[in-house]
C-alpha cells in the first residue's frame, strides 16, 4: 500500500499541540493535588486538636441493669423462693489503667483478694463483656464485709474494681421443695445459641432445674440499660443516662401447699429413708404437695462459685451416671419402682373391660396357684378362700390377681393386650406431662418389649405367661413413679378423666393482677364403666376402713372414709433383696377430692411405713379442707387397733 505526501500530512501528530495537550492534563492533576492536599492538611494540623478532643469526649458505653427475678409463692401465698441483695465483687473494664500491662497488675491482685486464679479471673472478664464491655464483670457475691473496707482504703490500688448490690435467690423455708423449685446459674454459652435465651448476656442468670427452668420466662425480668459518656481513658465524663429501666419479672404462684407439703417431708425425714411423696387434686391435678428425699439447701446453689464438694454432695457422684442416690433426684417423677398391689385396681379394671372377670364372680384363694410350670404364692402363702372383687382388693388377694393375670396374657405380639392398654390409658408407661422437669416414663412390660430385649442379647428370654402374671400384681418389670400412680388413681376417682399434674398455678405482677392462669386440659378421657368403678372404689374403701383390710389398722377410725391401698414390692439394689413400701389413698371415699401417694425404699410392708406417713399428710388435708375438727382426729388415733393385727403383711 503507498500513501500520497497529502495523505501522510493529514495522518501525522504535530508535536506542538501534543506538547500543550500534556501541560494541560498536567495542570489539573497539580490543582487537585494541591486541593486534596491542603484539606488533610486543614484537617489534622489546623483542626486536629478540635476533632480528637471530640471523639474523646464522644464515646458511650451501654451498661446492662439486671432486672430482679420474680418471687415464687405457694397456693396461700407464703414466699417460696424471693430475692436478697448481696455484696458483690465486681470489674469495670473500661475503669481498668490503658498502660500497657498494668490492667493484668490489677486483676492479678483482684486474683489474690477474690481467692481466684489470675486465668480464671481473665476467663470470667472474657465472657462477660463479649457483648458489652462496659458491663460490670461479678466475680464474687456475699463477700465479707472486711473485703469491703480493705478496698475501700487501698481503692488507689485497685481502679475500676467496686462492691456492688446485686440480686440473690433466698429461700425463706430452706430445703422445702427444694427438687420443685430448682435453681439459677448463669446462662452458658451453649444456652445463648438457643432461641429462648438470645437476647441475654453472658453473667445474665437463668432457671437451670425444677419451676425456675419450667417458667423462666415467666419468672426472668427486663434488664434495663444505662448509657455512659466517657473519655478516650474509660473516664465517665458526664452524668449516666438512663434509656429504659429494669422490668422485674412476674411472681409464680404454685398449687403447694406449703402445710401439706412440710409434713409430707416431715414423714420422709423421720424414717431417714429415701422416698417421695405426692398429694394431687384428683379433679384437676393441681399437685398441693411433692417431695422427695434425702432433701438438700438450694441457697448452696445460689452462690457464684459452687464447690467441687458440695456439687458432689447434691448431684451425686460421676460415676453415677443416674445420680439416683443424690438429693437433687427427684425420686417423685424421675424415680421409677416396682408398685406391688397398688397396681390391682388397673389389673381389675382391664379384667372388666376385657371380659375376663364378672363383678360378682368369685375365685378360690389357696394362698398359692400353679400357672405353667411356675407356683406363685400370696405373701406368707396366706389362703383367703373363695374371694370376689371387693374382698381380693380388700384383703390384697394376690392369687386372685395372678389368675386374672393368667387370663389376660396375650398370646403372641399381635395378640390384645387389655392389661397393657388400661395400664397406659390411665397414665402408667409414659410420662404424665408435669411441668417439673427430669420426669420418667416408667415401664409397662408387653411382649414386644421383653421380645426386643431378647432380640438385643438384653435378656434370656422371650416373653412369657408368667410375665403378665406378674405384672397383674405390679411386680416383674412393671415400674412407675409415685406422680404416675396417684394419676391413675385420680382417673379411676373421678370416673375416668386422667389429668395433667401440673404445679405452677398462675403468674401474677408485683401489683398481684394476675397475668397468666395455668390449667392445663386433661389429657383424656378414659371410658370406665360406673359398675367397674363402684366395684374397685368399693374394694379400696374396705381395704382401708373395714376389719380385715390391709390398711384397717391405720385408717379403720379416720373421720373420713378413705379409699387406699397398700403396696409392698419386692426390689434389688445392687443384688440385695428389700421390700419397697407403698401407699395410694383417696379421700373421702365416696366423692375423692385428694389423691396421696407414698413411697419409701426399704420401708418394709405398705402398711406399716407409707400408710402411716399417708394417714398425717391426710390428717392434716381433713383439718384444712374436709373441717375436720382436731379433737375428732385425736380421738381416731385413740381408737387405732394395733398396727399389724389384723394383716400380718402388705
């Protein structure tokens, strides 16, 4: 390609104009230079001082006011569980020196005066101003006084460490309830991933166990905030600014009765066994009294720091993994036992239903019967004679039972189960739905479950009749807890509605208007035939208030016509043999308000230790409830035969 000398003059740059085109571009980027340049030169020399004096004097802390906790109160309302302001040891971190190093001086004494480790001390400060650094960090609660003034004269020692007032859980009536009411501690870190907990702060405490776990958001005020201007050093700088006060929270009132519920325990503590006890309004299962022993101080609990000790102490050791010897177990809802003849009224009711007996139908009592190959015996081989219905849970016939046993076994997995289906259509073989935490399921053995086992190499056998035989008399695998079977005795009391045990009662504001009421709905209805239910109902008043009864020798003058039955259930403890003694009783008999039931391991015969102890927490429900005079009462414990003389077991 050739270009003409026109051509080549139009296409080429003269060098002139690009020489005066750079100046240009030149010139401008000199101007904005000069511009930029004069600007940070007005802003850090000529102004500097102005706007780091502001952003000095412009920094806020947010401090977390903790709200006081609500009080927790029984049905009359008697103080439970209430708050107590305490001393406590606090850290200012934003108070603490800014040199380098010597916070760490300063903590390292706190250390040595709060008896922690320097790293603990660092722990503690880490995980309580995670989300707020200027919150105060507690170290201790309850410190002595002598700490007190000794900070107070060396304060110039100790910048930004205080004595401050913080809220404290009493416990006016020292171990009562202590399993019901459970504890606080602060809130872990697993806790505040959780949704109910996310907007708390690490050092914020929480309900752990027992109704203060249950209702924590009932029962856990608001915590209010406070705003702090202070220097670029942590020096407040102006007067605190207050952006919402604290909210405390809502009182509980429970259904216990604190009068029933101290001699529940009393009953307990004077046999120094361990045991429960449950008193439950039959109608709407408003639980008036549930106890466990041994007992222990929750206010232990209520300290910052608790000691490796004591935590034994309370929670059992660990290498108890159930921790079912420790005061801390609930041995009223968690605890789960064989019932002995407690569990008869069930076993007749499903023979009812099932076909299996006739109200009026009478089986000869030997005192022994051979099913299969295997003898069972009436405790001491006692023979009875021709019983029906209401003299075999009168005199706690166990053969009587073990036939009817016989005739409801079921013949296969796929085979009707009556006694299975009663037993847990009147609340026995799953948890009842109390609003206490930790509750037990217990066991209703069926062939499916003995089957399994044995499919698992958990056993050494298949199912057999003599499994249900066993069961028909609440022994073998059968297992409960006392909560369970004062349900199921309810159900049968009040015609087959099996309610839903529940403590908290309503929740009510410091003013005592009432915010929320608890009442829950049954959890069904249970078809009981009125003839079966007078028959049973029948048999355990004459167990109780006839000559001849197992309990007559405790109840047989009461002035109230009881409804009770005995119970002695052999169980293991480590291999050892002992007898489990029982008692569940309603009252009054014809119309039952209250349903009691006692449990005491290694108590020996039904009749001679839960009885008793069922008979005073009664005694003390006729006096406030029934207006039952107390010479009446004293006059009933005169006419008392002598126990044991009439019924030589059970």
């Amino acid at each position: 390609m050739t270009f003409s000398s026109g051509q080549w003059n139009r296409d080429r740059t003269n060098p002139a104009q690009f020489t005066g085109r750079v100046a240009v571009l030149g010139g401008f980027a000199l101007v904005a230079f000069l511009v930029i340049f004069f600007r940070l030169w007005y802003l850090q020399v000529l102004s500097g001082d102005r706007y780091l004096a502001e952003a000095k004097n412009n920094q806020v802390r947010e401090i977390s006011v903790p709200a006081p906790r609500g009080e927790i109160l029984d049905r009359d309302g008697k103080l439970l569980v209430g708050n107590r302001t305490a001393l406590a040891l606090q850290v200012r971190t934003d108070q603490l020196p800014q040199a380098e190093g010597r916070a760490d001086v300063v903590l390292r004494r706190v250390a040595e005066i709060a008896d922690m480790s320097f790293e603990k001390v660092r722990q503690q400060i880490r995980e309580q101003t995670r989300e707020l650094p200027a919150t105060p960090v507690t170290l201790r609660r309850d410190v002595p006084f002598e700490l007190v003034y000794y900070l107070r004269e060396n304060q110039e020692r100790f910048p930004g460490v205080t004595i401050d007032r913080v809220y404290v859980r009493k416990y006016p009536r020292g171990t009562m309830a202590a399993q019901i009411l459970g504890y606080v501690r602060e809130v872990s870190a697993e806790q505040l991933e959780q949704a109910p907990y996310q907007e708390l702060l690490p050092g914020d405490e929480v309900g752990q166990e027992g109704i203060e776990l249950t209702y924590d958001s009932v029962l856990r005020g608001i915590n209010g905030e406070t705003r702090l201007r202070v220097d670029a050093a942590g020096v407040p700088n102006g007067d605190p600014a207050v952006v919402r006060e604290p909210e405390p929270g809502n009182d509980l009132v429970l259904s216990i009765d604190s009068d029933l519920q101290e001699i529940g325990e009393s009953q307990l503590a004077e046999r120094g066994l361990p045991g429960a006890f449950v008193a439950m309004d039959v109608n709407s299962g408003e639980v008036l009294a549930l106890g466990s022993a041994p007992a222990f101080d929750p206010s232990v609990l209520a300290k910052p720091v608790v000691s490796p000790a004591d935590s034994a102490l309370i929670f059992g050791s660990p290498d108890d993994p159930a921790s079912t010897g420790a005061p801390a177990f609930n041995r009223a809802v968690t605890g789960t036992y064989p019932t002995g003849s407690t569990f008869k009224p069930v076993t007749a009711l499903a023979a009812l239903a099932d076909d299996k007996l006739g109200l009026s139908e009478v089986i000869n009592d030997p005192g022994a019967i051979t099913i299969g190959d295997q003898e069972f015996q009436n405790a001491g081989r006692i023979a009875n004679g021709p019983v029906n219905l209401r003299d075999a849970l009168k005199v706690s016939s166990d053969v009587f039972f073990y036939t009817l046993g016989a005739r409801m076994n079921p013949d296969g997995e796929d085979a009707p189960q009556p006694l299975q289906e009663w037993a847990r259509e009147l609340g026995l073989g799953d948890p009842t739905g109390v609003d206490v935490p930790g509750e037990a399921a217990g066991n209703i053995p069926s062939p499916e479950w003995r089957n399994d086992l044995y499919k698992e190499g958990l056993t050494d056998r298949t199912w057999s009749i003599g499994d249900n035989v066993q069961a028909a008399i609440g022994q073998g695998d059968v297992l409960a807890t006392p909560l369970q079977m004062a349900v199921a005795y309810a159900a049968i009391g009040n015609g087959g509605k099996v309610v839903r045990p529940h403590v908290g009662l309503r929740a009510q504001n410091s003013q005592g208007d009432v915010v929320q009421e608890i009442n829950p709905a049954p959890r069904r209805e249970v078809e009981i035939d009125p003839a079966w239910r007078s028959a049973v109902m029948d048999g355990l008043r004459a167990a109780a208030m006839e000559p001849g009864g197992t309990s007559y020798p405790v109840f047989g003058s009461f002035p109230v016509e009881v409804a009770g039955k005995t119970g002695t259930a052999e169980t293991f403890v480590d291999g050892v043999p002992y007898d489990q003694s029982w008692y569940v009783a309603m009252a009054p008999a014809d119309d039952p308000e209250v349903v009691v039931a006692f449990t005491i391991e290694r108590g020996g015969f039904g009749v001679d230790s839960a009885a008793p102890a069922t008979r005073a927490l009664l005694t003390e429900y006729a006096t406030k409830y029934l207006s039952v005079k107390p010479r009446q009462l004293q006059e009933s414990i005169a006419e008392l035969p002598a126990a044991g003389a009439t019924v030589p077991y059970e």
